[in-house]
C-alpha cells in the first residue's frame, strides 16, 4: 500500500445509478476556445452527456456546478465519446458520441454572457449515422494518410467493422474467426487497426487490406473463400497474448518510441509495430485501467495504471516510479492541461466519481498525544482478568455444541393418533378393490421450555403410506410457548406397507450468549398408525396356502378383547376367529384354539401376514401387562417357512434382473438413436440432395422403442418398489418367527433384523441381496461360527471384492439356511468380541489373509461336511494345501505335491504287504496314543524305520527290473498311479476298511 496519496485538485459526482465504463470520458478543446486549456467531456450509460471545465479560480467556492459547462440528456445509451476532427472542410474539432445504433457528430459552441452568469455552451448536431448493427467500440484516425480531417471506424457486436468518412459510409469488414469483440485501436505509423480476437491473440489489419478484401453485405464464414471477387481478409501479422486484453494503446508523441501498449488481465505487454514483443511486465494485482503518456527521457514510455486496490501507479517501461492513493478504483485515466496547472490526471470511477489529482505529498502535522501516566489500579485489572478468564472457559466448553444429560429439555414434542378414522376421508384414492381407503388424523404438539429459531417440522412415513402434509414452517417460538399441527395418514398403493410407524423430525436452532444465532438441534419422535388404516374385517378364506401357528402359556383370549376396533363389525361374537382383508385383496384370518393354547395366522400371501402376527403378539404383551402377568410366554414351534420366504427373495431379485435388462437395452437404443441423427443431419447438411435410404423410417421405429422401453421400466421400477416392500415384510415376519422360535433377547433380534434388513431401499448401485449376504456371511464367520478356526479367519481378512448384483440367489439362499440353522442349534448372536472361545495358538497361524476360506462348502442337504479325524493331523501341518483340497476334492494335483508315506513307498517299488503292515502299525499306535491320551499328530517311529529298509531294498530290485524287462516296467507304472490313488483315498477315510487294497 502506497505512503502517499492522489492530492485532490478538483472533484465531482455525476448523477446517482448511473454507470460508466473505459470509454465514458475524454479531454480536448471541445469548444475551440484557443486558449489550449482542455474541457473534461463524460457521458453515461443512461445518455447524460456532461462537459466540465475546471478551474483553479473556482476551488474556493464549494460547489462544482460552476466548472460545469453543459449537461444534456440524449435518448440513447452512449458507449463512447471521442474529440477530433470529424468534419470535412472544417479544422475545428467536433465531438463524436457513438450510441448502440447511431454514431453522431455534435460542435460545442460558447456565447460570452453578458451578465454574472457566465457564458452559455450550447449542443448542435452536424450529422449522424444509423447503424444496422449494434456497435461496440470505435477509433479514429486519418485512415489511407489522409490529412485534414480524421475518420471514423466502429466494431460491432458481432465482429463487423463499419468506416465513416466524415458524413459518408465508405465500407464495412468481417473479422474472420470472429467470437467476441476486443478493444479496437489504430496505429498512424503502419496505418493499420490492431484488436485483440477470442483466440487471445493480438491481430493487426492494414487498412489496405481491409479496403479491398471481399464485401460485407452479409457475414461470411472464414473456413470458406469467396467464390465471387475480392480477396479473403487476413491479419497482417499475429502475437498470442494467452489472456484476455482490456485496452490497446499506441502512443504516438514520440516517433523514437514507437511501441504498442496492451493491458492484459495479469499482464501489460509492450510490442513494435511489427509485432516484436519489446518488453513484458507481470502484474502482481488486477488492472482496471492503463495511459501512456509522454516521458523525458527518450527511448522510454511512461503510462498511469490503476487497478482495483484503488492504486494509481506510475511506470516508466517495466520500472515502478511513483504510487498514490485513489478513493475509487478509476475505470478511465486521462492526463488534461487546465488553467493554471498543467498534468492533472483525470480519473474516473464506474459510479460517476470524477476526479482530478496531482501526485504529490502535503506535510502532515500530527503529534503523538501525551500519555497520561496515572498509577493503574490493580484490583480493577485483577477483576477485568478474572472477567476474561471466564469468558474464555465459556467460550471453549462444548456444552453448545453437545447437550448435556441432565440438561431441561428445550422442546418436547407429542404426536396423537385419533382413535377415528376420518369422515370424509383424506385419501387421494378413494377406492381400491371396491373398498373405500380410510384415513387418520395426527395431531402433533409441541412445547418449547426455551427461545427456539427457525423450526421446521417433517413428516416421514413407510412407502405406500402417505400424509396430507409433510413439512410444516414453525419460525420462532418463546419460552412457554405452544404450537400444534394436524395431518392426515392414509394408503396410497395397491400393496400393504412394511411398517405402520412414522417418524417425526422437528429442527431448529437454540440460542446461546456465545452465538446468538443458534445452534442446530434435532428432535424425533415416532408414532404408530392403526391396523384398520390397511385392512377391514370379512369372511374367512375356505383354503389357505400358509399357516403360522403361536403357542402360548395361558389360556386362550377374546380375539374380540384383543381386537376392540374390529369386535363390532366382527359376525363370530365367540372370539375364536377374526378374517382381516387388506385394501390390495389379500385376506388374513386368525384362529384361537378353545382346548389348546394356540393361534394360526393363516393366509394366501405370506407376506401379508407380518401385520397381523406383529399386532397379534404385540396386543398379547399388553393384555398379560395389564392383567398383572409377570410369566407370559409366547413361542413359534413350528419349522421355519424358509420356501416361502424364498418366493420374495426370487421375486424382487428378477424384477432387479429386468430393471438392469432394460437400462442396457436403453442404453443400446439410445446410442442407435444418436447414431441414425448424425447419419440424418450429415444428409440434410450436403448441399447435393441424396436419398435418406430409409433412415427416416429407422429413426421412427428406434424412438418408438426407446418409449416403449422407457414406459417398461418405469413399470418395472414400480413393480420393484412393490417387491421390496413385501420383501421387507417377509423379512420382518422370519426374524419374529425366529425370535419365537428360540426365545431371542431383543438386542439378539436387533442383531437379526440389522443382518436381514440391511437396506432401507434399494438403489442402482447397491441391493438387497447382495447386502443381505454380506452380513449373514459376516455373523456365519464370527458369532455363528462352529470352531474358533473360523473366527481367527473371518479376523484376519480385512476385505473382501466390491458388492455387485449376483448371477442368482442360490448361495444367498444356502446362507440364510445355514443362519436359521445355526440359530436353531444354538448360536450366539453378538457384537462382541469374544462371541466364542479363546483362539489356541496353533489356529493363529492359519488368520493369514486369502489363506483359508472361512466358510465350508454346503452340500445339498443343507450341513457342512465335517472334518475327519484323521485329516485333522494332515490340517496342522499343512492348512491351506489340506483345506484346498476339501474345497475341492476334484484338485488332486495340489495334494499330490506333498506326497504321504504310503505313495512314497509305492513308487520306490515297495509290495503292498509292508504297505499294509505299515498301515496297520499305524493304526494300532493311534489307538494306542488315543487311550493314553498323546498327541495324536505324533506317528511312531519303528514303522518308519522299517519302511526305509524296505524302501532301499525295494529300489534295487526296481532297477534290476528295468534293465531285463520295459514291458514290466509299464506294468508297474500303471500299478503305481492305482497305489498312488489308494492311498490318497486312505487318508481321507475314516477308521474304514480299505476295500480296494487287494
């Protein structure tokens, strides 16, 4: 930041709301008064056209209106104004104002006064020029070396450029590769205009060139030639600049430094006139606005450079001479002589600031004040200490960011479900299947115990389920303060949703003395809807596919006492049976037994059962609760309907198949759609008509398909949502029925439920299944794990591949099998570590990750297969190549790369009676270190001994064979192969005969 700042000279603001911009304002002797003082001339974006004259005379007085020499309002926009000599036969200077659509030439003439007023300026048009297209820029000069008198050249818009000569239109020219307009301006050294193109290059253009390349009468493309005279319009020469140009300046008060100026967004260029770049400066701000102006030293230029610091430099080439100070950041710079100071600097700001300074420094008369030297008080400052001191704790507890437990709650909120139905019904589907749809009232209430800041209130219910309203705007509540709000619930689909619950999320902010804004909370509450919003009562079915039977220890209930909201419309007033028809069709009765102490739920879909059973056990808990008894069982004996569950799991997972079917077939159908466009507009775009070759046709029928396609899977993405949501409910059905079934604690069932249901919707990129299967392998792994092997195998592998749609659901289908069985045989479920029992030491060497597979193949029986005894011994010593082998029994090439003593006798020739003997042997020493209790993967030593002997003995008769006999030698290698496979078979028996020895 610059020590010094612009010394005000003369000031002004110009209006109020308007704007003004790089080519608002210039300086010349508009009104040809001779004196060689400068008029200040500015016109707005509104059409103002003011002229000031300052004058050092006048500072005194406080009003700037007396430099003010004229003030017009035209009716058009005016983007520049410029002062020369505009008029043919004429050497007086003229002011020219360049509008949107016009370009007009005004003289500037005085009367002196006669009385104390002044002189009066008055505005007259010499001519003007309507424009066919919009204007953006203009220069002047005097083009071809004409001398006399100056013309015009105007951009516009669209890339044209447009040359006047005084009140006649010479020509207008196309820029080839034209975009965006640049700055403009014109070298009277070269006679050539420079701009600065989209490609961020600097072009330059001889007016010759220009004069006699092809006419504009309509824009042509510069990829093509004319076909028809003139020639095509290129640059003289080219600079890449690689940003963005402000404005062009050629300076032309000294012929020894000719140069061309160019103001980037980052950068100030400085070139020659044949486009040698002579110097480059990087500025380290952003440039507003530049002015070259004349230096005393020569060889060198000075320019005035603003930027948006509100700094006014002063450099001389790439040196940093002087910086000031402005109030604004200017838009437009200029340098003026007025009477009595020559060299102000004229500046300019985009909301009408004029401004003319002088660099300069005024001596400054400040004086640092006295301090005051007064004893400080040392009890004041302690308390002012301690002050801090606790504002500093407040400020960094996290009590405003977490609530406290024993905090008051700041909103409490409670949601009421009408005991009645509404009359008239708030549903958008008045009928479903011949039955009304019902709807019922919520009411929610909420009481704030503090100042509460924009509350909101949401609404969620569980899909087809629907509310009237579900966001609800509180704003603020006071201490005290109570609000309500009402919404109605209702079905909204031809299926029964998954959950009769809805959750309630109430957000707001609480404010603090630490931020009085407040901090963001969050509350929710849940509330239940009634069963009689999805279903009515009817007759019962007289054939049932599924049944479900609940024992109970108590003697049978009312299902009428049970059921309150049903008992008056029920036909069967003993209580023993209740049918329940749902608005989707689907009917559900409920059958208590008069001797026994059962219920059957029975019914023709099995997922529409889960309401019922849900409500049935849950109305159970608060009947027995109420009656004082404390020892109420309930329990499911029957086996596990996992067929029928299958049915949904295979259902939702071929509408899954066929959602992903038809997004492949989409996207075929709309690459060919893509395709056959191209094929068509390449046709249309050839100027010799060719035949479509029934590209039309094919173009009909493909988006016929892609509709078609389109409105499939939207039908299919319905019908999705529908199966998941019955998925859901058959899901939510097997995890009661197995809570029943083995008496699960409420965390073991949170577990289960978690484990199952570990979507709450599906999405395109994650499903169910896949989902599912991950965490039933996860619980078979660790807490349902049958040996601590396992778990040590599940710990140590740290991932596993990316979830993806399956090819199908059968090993989704093994695993939840294997999960009912592993619960039904007592399985632990649990989050905790030591679901099972401590890890030996010898397994933690198998936790290698991708050594074992933690989960055994299952057969078709649905069990694993167990482990022999015998292979136990062969496991500790070679786990991963013993476990490969029971992967697959078929990889026989694995195992046989450790070959047993059995083989390795066998091919060193060895008969099969000491194979035998040595296999008895064995035997006889397992039996004997079993019943006293060794270490059964300890093998005796005397039998090995022996069948070395006899293996060097047999490998000499073995080599007399080979030299008498080859034939023999065959024989005895396809014995080998046949002992070889025996004896892998003896191995993998348990304690059976060996049938195929002999």
């Amino acid at each position: 930041m610059s020590l010094f700042k612009a010394r005000d000279w003369w000031s002004a603001a110009l209006g109020e709301g308007e704007e003004f911009d790089l080519g608002c304002l210039c300086v010349g002797d508009v009104d040809n008064s001779g004196t060689g003082h400068d008029k200040v001339v500015v016109g707005s974006y509104m059409g103002m056209l003011r002229i000031f004259s300052p004058n050092a005379n006048k500072l005194s007085d406080s009003s700037p209106a007396d430099a003010q020499l004229l003030e017009v309002q035209l009716q058009n926009a005016i983007i520049q104004v410029e002062v020369g000599k505009f008029v043919s036969c004429s050497e007086l200077l003229h002011l020219a104002v360049l509008h949107p659509r016009k370009l007009s030439v005004y003289s500037v003439t005085g009367t002196a006064g006669n009385v104390e007023h002044g002189d009066q300026y008055q505005l007259k048009l010499v001519y003007e020029h309507n424009l066919q297209r919009t204007a953006c820029n203009m220069t002047y000069g005097t083009f071809g070396g004409v001398t006399g008198h100056q013309s015009l050249c105007i951009q516009s818009m669209d890339g044209m450029l447009m040359f006047f000569e005084q009140d006649s239109y010479s020509f207008g020219r196309f820029l080839p590769g034209f975009l965006l307009p640049g700055p403009l301006a014109y070298n009277p050294r070269t006679d050539s205009f420079l701009t600065v193109s989209s490609a961020r290059q600097l072009e330059s253009y001889k007016y010759e060139t220009l004069a006699v390349a092809t006419d504009a009468e309509s824009r042509q493309d510069s990829d093509f030639l004319p076909k028809t005279g003139g020639k095509r319009l290129t640059p003289d020469w080219t600079f890449v600049l690689g940003e963005q140009a402000l404005d062009i300046s050629v300076p032309s008060f000294s012929h020894s430094s000719s140069s061309i100026l160019v103001l980037g967004e980052r950068n100030l260029f400085c070139l020659r006139d044949n486009g040698q770049i002579r110097f480059m400066k990087k500025l380290e701000f952003n440039p507003s606005c530049f002015l070259p102006y004349a230096s005393v030293k020569d060889g060198t230029t000075n320019l005035l450079l603003g930027n948006h610091n509100n700094m006014l430099l002063v450099y001389q080439d790439v040196t940093l001479k002087w910086a000031a100070q402005l109030p604004f950041v200017p838009v437009a710079l200029r340098v003026a002589n007025f009477p009595e100071l020559k060299g102000v600097v004229v500046s300019l700001s985009s909301d009408g600031h004029l401004l003319s300074s002088y660099m300069g420094t005024d001596p400054s008369f400040f004086s640092t004040p006295k301090v005051d030297a007064r004893e400080a008080d040392y009890e004041q400052v302690d308390a002012e200490m301690k002050k801090l001191q606790k504002f500093i704790r407040e400020a960094t507890r996290s009590q405003d960011i977490l609530p406290s437990p024993d905090a008051v709650e700041e909103l409490s909120v409670k949601a009421t479900v009408s005991s009645c139905l509404d009359t008239p019904s708030q549903a958008l589907i008045q009928d479903m299947d011949g039955l009304p749809v019902p709807s019922v009232t919520v009411q929610v209430k909420l009481k704030a115990s503090s100042v509460l800041l924009s509350a909101r209130l949401s609404v969620c219910v569980q899909p087809p389920l629907a509310v009237s309203q579900d966001q609800f705007v509180l704003e603020s509540m006071g201490v005290g303060s109570t609000k309500e709000v009402a919404f109605s619930a209702f079905l909204n689909g031809p299926y029964p949703p998954a959950d009769l619950t809805g959750d309630i999320v109430v957000s707001y902010s609480s404010p603090t003395e630490l931020n009085p804004k407040g901090v963001p909370r969050v509350l929710q509450s849940r509330f239940s809807l009634p069963l009689a919003l999805v279903c009515v009562l009817s007759s019962p079915a007289k054939t049932t596919k599924f049944k479900i039977t609940v024992d109970t220890n108590q003697p049978p209930v009312d299902l009428n006492a049970i059921f309150r909201e049903f008992s008056a419309k029920t036909e069967d007033k003993d209580g023993n049976s209740l049918t329940f028809q749902f608005l989707s069709g689907a009917k559900v009765t409920v059958l208590a037994s008069k001797t026994s102490q059962r219920y059957r739920i029975q019914s023709d879909s099995f997922e529409d059962m889960w309401l019922v059973v849900k409500e049935l056990v849950q109305r159970f808990d608060q009947h027995f609760s109420k009656l004082g008894i404390k020892d109420f069982k309930k329990s499911f004996s029957g086996p596990m309907p996992l067929q029928e569950y299958f049915l949904s799991v295979d259902n939702h997972f071929q509408l899954r198949v066929g959602a992903q079917q038809y997004q492949d077939l989409l996207s075929e159908r709309a690459i060919q759609f893509r395709a056959i466009q191209r094929r068509l507009l390449t046709r249309f775009k050839d100027k010799t008509p060719a035949p479509l070759q029934n590209l039309d046709t094919l173009l009909d029928a493909t988006y016929n398909q892609v509709i078609a396609l389109a409105e499939a899977a939207e039908e299919n993405r319905a019908l999705l949502e529908q199966a998941f949501v019955r998925l859901r409910s058959s899901t939510h059905l097997l995890v009661l029925l197995l809570s029943l079934w083995q008496g699960l604690t409420p965390d073991q069932t949170a577990i289960l439920e978690a484990t199952l249901l570990p979507l709450l919707q599906d999405t395109p990129q994650l499903g169910w299944e896949e989902s599912c299967d991950a965490a039933v392998s996860h619980l078979l792994r660790s807490c349902l794990s049958r040996s601590p092997k396992d778990q040590a195998t599940s710990l140590a592998q740290t991932g596993g591949p990316v979830l993806g749609l399956p090819q199908d659901t059968s090993r989704l289908k093994k695993h939840i099998a294997l999960l009912c069985d592993r619960i039904g045989k007592g399985g632990r479920l649990t989050l905790a570590s030591d679901a099972n029992a401590q890890i030996p030491a010898q397994i933690q060497n198998l936790a290698a990750p991708g050594g074992v597979e933690p989960i055994a193949e299952v057969f078709g029986d649905g069990e694993e297969m167990d482990t022999p005894q015998e292979m136990s011994k062969y496991i500790k010593k070679k786990p991963s190549k013993k476990v490969k082998k029971e992967k697959d029994p078929k990889e026989k090439k694995d195992v046989s790369r450790e070959p047993s003593e059995s083989a390795v006798k066998e091919e060193a020739g060895v008969p099969e009676e000491p194979i035998k003997e040595a296999k008895r042997e064995k035997k006889e020493s397992s039996k004997d270190k079993k019943e006293s209790k060794k270490d059964s993967s300890k093998e005796p030593k005397e039998p090995k001994d022996e069948a070395k002997k006899k293996e060097s003995s047999s490998s000499k008769e073995k080599k007399e064979k080979k030299e008498k006999d080859k034939e023999k030698e065959g024989k005895e290698s396809g014995d080998k192969k046949v002992s070889r496979k025996s004896s892998v078979k003896v191995k993998d028996k348990k304690k059976e005969p060996e049938a195929g020895e002999s």
